[in-house]
C-alpha cells in the first residue's frame, strides 16, 4: 500500500467511540470505527462492515461471575460489567438490560 500511496498517511487514535462522530463531523479525524448512532448528522455516512452482535465475555476459570451467568435466567441486575460510560452501544445495552 505504502509503495503506491506514499503520501498518505495512517494515524490509529483510540478512544471513547462514543466521541468519534464528533470527531468525523469536525475533520479531526476521517473516519471512525464506531457503533451506528441512533441518528447520523447529514455530513457523515455509515458503512456496515459486518453484522456485529454485542457479545458476553465471562472469565472461563470458576469464579462467582462465572456462577452469576451459568444458570438458566441470570439475575443481571447482580452481575459486574465493563462497558462504554455513553454512546450508541451503552443505550443499546441499556435497553436490553431494561426488557430483560
């Protein structure tokens, strides 16, 4: 790639992806890698790279989280998470978390 594009240049930014529309829409950065926001502004468009679904990932060793999510309908309100403090993904979490 670089052979062929010699002027372009990659810069990889990591951060909240609930921050990189903004980003996109004020030309900090040319795209982002992000959630679908429920709305789009009209100065961006949306790629679908693949059809992604939101996944659980639990320790594999016994421990009580593991014990938490092994039964037959966990009471979620009780089990620990690690997820985005906002964006479009934290408001698709929550509303699951809320018909379950």
């Amino acid at each position: 790639f670089r052979a062929e594009h010699p002027s372009v240049e990659i810069k990889l930014t990591t951060g909240d992806a609930a921050d990189a529309m903004e980003k996109v829409v004020t030309g900090e950065a040319d795209l982002a890698i992000a959630g679908k926001p429920e709305t789009l502004p009209g100065a961006v468009a949306f790629s679908m790279l693949e059809n992604l679904a939101v996944v659980l990932i639990a320790p594999a060793l016994p421990c009580p989280v593991r014990n938490q999510i092994s039964v037959d309908e966990p009471d979620w309100s009780t089990v620990p998470f690690i997820m985005a403090d906002q964006g479009p993904v934290r408001r698709r979490i929550e509303l699951w978390f809320r018909r379950n």
